[in-house]
C-alpha cells in the first residue's frame, strides 16, 4: 500500500506552460492543414445523431434537430473531422497514462465528500456542459480556446462566460472541492 | 499553402489520418498536464491550483501567435480558416450553463475523455450526463431554435469589434495572459494543497 502510495506522489506531470505550449502547437497543426481548430462536444453530438438515427430512424427524419443537421452533414454524423480526433484523444490520453503510470479505475473526490455524491455532481455536471455547449455551439476546447486562437470575438465571450460564471458559483460547491 | 485541405495538398482521408494524429497529441498534452484530474481542474476556481489557466491561456497565445506569423509569411491563408460565427445571445447563455457545469462536475467535454481514458470512473458518468444534455437539446430543439439563432453578428474577430490591428490585439493578450499568470503563481503560493 504505501509503496503503491509513493509511486503515485512521484508521478508528475510536466510543466504546465510547456504543456500550454505543445498544446498550441497541436491547435496551430489542426489549422494548418485542416482549417480548423480542436473540439470535443461536436464528436459527442455526432455520436448521439447516429445513435438517434440507427435506434429511432423514423424519429431522426420528422425531427426538426436532425432534419437540420443532416442537411449540413451530407456525409452522416460519424464521417466527421472531430470524431476521427476524438479516437485519437482517447489514445493519446491513454498513452500518456500508461507513460507517467497513472493508469488506474477509480472515482476520484475530495474526502469529505462520498463517492456517490461525487457521481452524482458528474452527471448533473456533464448535463449542463452537453446542453450548454449545443446552445453556445461549441465547448471549452471547441469555442472557447479554438475560438481565441483565431481572434474569433464569440471565442472570448465564450471563455469570459465558461470561467467567469464556474467563479461566481465556486463558493456555492466548495464542499465538493477543498 | 494552407489549409492544406483548402488547397487540396491533402485528401479528405489524409485529413481524417491527420485528424486522428493531431487528436493523439491533444489527449497526450491533455493527460500528462494534468487534466485528467477533476480536482486539479476545479483547482482553478479555488486558487489552489492553477494549471488550467497556464495550460489554457499558454496554448491561446501559442497559437495566436503561431498563425499569425504563419499567416506573414503567407504559409496560411486565415480567410480560409473556420472562424465560428457569434450568436450573441446563446452563446452568453451557453457559457454560462457550461460554466454551472464546469463547476458542477469537475471536467469539460475534452478533459472527461481525456480522464475517462485513463480509468476515472466519475469521467464516465460526466460523459454519460454530456449525451443526456445534448440528447435534450437535440429533442426539445423547436423550443429554443428562436433564442438560439437570435443576435446573429456574422464571424466578427475580437480585433474587427474593437478596431485593432490582429498584432496589436494579440500583444495585448499576451500582457494579460501574462499578468494572469503571475496571479496564478501568487495564488498557489497563498492556497497550497498537495497535488492530485
């Protein structure tokens, strides 16, 4: 136990402004030769307009939402720009776990919390964030820091509300975080 | 010369290979950061640990900065690079909904993959409440596509609105950024707490 509990204080991750920086280098590649910046919440959507579409055809055609995003999409939800970079986000974040040894099922809170609350905060939470980022077409990584990368004026108001709106509630969930 | 896809330099196939590759360096970039912690994450709205802004506000500078001097070279054509148009209203509306859910729980959309990549159970509930989200969104559409499509204001950049040159503007992001920072490091030093 406590040799595995040394070896995990030992995993470190690497500096995070050289972090910032690959990570902008990755955003400058995907606009480079693809004319596009990174994103997450778009690959997620294409996944539910093809679950939609495979379980529940009939629905998916006299659904306004998929109607329209067909329409835009000729060739269907999955053959997508960001799902082929989604596959590879799932990869690479593996890689990098299986690298600094971090590799490990568990759910992780703070200790005055229980893992059910945790559980339960993480599916509230990522509710918000699916609806949230179709409102604001795009997420953290979509709108926000793609957005930025290219001046885009709804990139910034993206990134003012996203962090500006987790500060004014952080007191209110402090009890789930220090 | 770019986009590559643009100037048909590169297939449609090519593009998704390249998709997939660029996707392996954002997840491992991702991961070894530390993102693929809820707690270190949340970290940043409590001061203890800051990563997210220097991670984030690093890469936006980066990147900035990178196309901008690609562009003086004339390597990247930025007319041709998707800029995503502002809705005015449902894009403050939607910030501050994923903001709520940021704060909620713990992960954005590509951090959740990120963690759920490497066995973080309660990532994979958040990714489970992210399909319910957009699943709503997607059925309930005729209920918000008024408020969705309102206060179109085309594909401005910040510089257009704020009738700066893109350097000018970008100079001074880099300032802020780097006045952030400086508060960041401040704030860890005045919160510490042990690292997740």
């Amino acid at each position: 136990m406590s040799a595995t509990e040394n070896k995990q204080k030992k995993t470190r991750y690497i500096n995070p402004y050289l972090g910032g920086v690959l990570l902008g280098l990755v955003l400058i590649a995907a606009n480079f030769t693809a004319g596009r910046g990174l994103g997450a919440s778009g690959a997620a959507k294409s996944v539910i307009v093809a679950a939609v579409e495979t379980t529940t055809p009939r629905h998916a055609e006299n659904t306004h939402f998929y109607k329209e995003y067909s329409e835009g999409h000729p060739n269907g939800p999955m053959k997508s720009w960001l799902v082929f970079q989604m596959l590879g986000v799932i990869v690479g974040s593996f890689l990098s776990g299986a690298i600094f040894n971090r590799l490990k099922f568990k759910v992780e809170h703070s200790p005055k919390i229980t893992s059910r609350r945790r559980i339960v905060f993480a599916v509230l939470g990522g509710i918000l964030f699916g609806f949230g980022s179709q409102l604001g077409r795009g997420c953290t990584s979509g709108s926000a820091l793609s957005g930025m990368a290219v001046l885009s004026l709804g990139g910034f108001i993206s990134m003012a509300f996203i962090f500006g709106t987790a500060f004014a509630l952080a007191y209110f969930f402090r009890k789930n975080w220090i | 010369m770019g986009p590559l896809i643009s100037y048909n330099i590169i297939s449609q196939n090519t593009n998704f290979l390249l998709a997939f590759l660029i996707g392996v360096g954002f997840g491992f970039v991702l991961e070894s950061s530390g993102f693929s912690s809820s707690r270190k994450l949340a970290g940043v709205f409590y001061g203890y640990d800051t990563v997210v802004l220097k991670v984030f506000f690093t890469a936006a500078i980066t990147a900035m900065l990178g196309l901008l001097f690609l562009s003086l070279f004339n390597w990247i054509d930025l007319d041709l690079v998707y800029i995503n148009p502002t809705y005015l209203y449902s894009t403050i509306a939607g910030g501050i909904i994923m903001g709520a859910g940021f704060i909620m729980g713990g992960f954005c959309p590509g951090t959740s993959f990120c963690a759920a990549s490497i066995g973080k159970i309660d990532a994979l509930f958040f990714i489970g409440g992210l399909f319910i989200g957009i699943l709503i969104f997607a059925e309930g559409y005729p209920l918000w596509e008024g408020f969705y499509k309102a206060k179109y204001l085309g594909i401005p950049t910040l510089s257009h609105a704020l009738g700066l040159k893109d350097g000018v503007v970008v100079l001074g992001i880099i300032i802020v950024a780097l006045g952030m920072f400086w508060v960041g490091e401040w704030a860890e030093k005045k919160f510490p707490r042990e690292e997740y």
